[in-house]
C-alpha cells in the first residue's frame, strides 16, 4: 500500500469515528401535542418519562425535518424518537397514534 492510500485510509476512519460520535444519543418517548410554533418549528409537548434522560413533563421540541412537523396537530398522541447532543435535542421519527 502505498503512502497516499494509506492516507486516505486514515482520513476516512477518522472521519467516520467523528461521525458516530456526533450522533447523539436517542430516546423513545410517548406525549400529547399542547401547541405548535409553525415559525420555529417547534412543538410543545407534554410527555411522560423519557429513558434516563427526563422525567415526565411538559416543554418545548425542535422538530426535525419540516416534513415531520408538518404531519402535527395540536391534541395529537404522539411516539418519536428524542435525539439528545448535549446541551441541544429535538424531536424525529414521529409518529401520530390514532385516536
């Protein structure tokens, strides 16, 4: 192997080992949509406890992508996936749980 392989090589592993560093850790959580913030993107939510990460309460979601935003309401009965990179979290994979 020559020197500029073996280059690329150790770029790519350093890179890929940032990446999965970044990731952030992820939660079930299970809550109620109270309002919606269209401007911001943000749903506030009253959800129950949330791993070992928070206990139940109500407070405030970025929501991540627009397309999962888009599908909320308020008064909807939510499942998603809480995505923690400290000190920053948001809402993904949402799902509205039929009423």
């Amino acid at each position: 192997m020559n020197r500029r392989t073996a280059l690329l090589l150790v770029l790519a592993l350093a890179l890929a080992a940032c990446g999965s560093k970044d990731a952030g850790k992820r939660y079930f959580m299970t809550g109620t949509i109270k309002s919606l913030d269209p401007t911001m993107k943000v749903a506030t939510v009253d959800a129950g406890k949330i791993g070992d990460w928070m206990d139940a309460m109500t407070m405030d979601y970025q929501v991540k992508p627009d397309a999962e935003f888009a599908k909320l309401h308020v008064g909807d009965k939510i499942n998603a996936t809480v995505v923690v990179k400290d000190p920053t979290y948001y809402i993904t994979d949402v799902s509205v749980v039929q009423k």
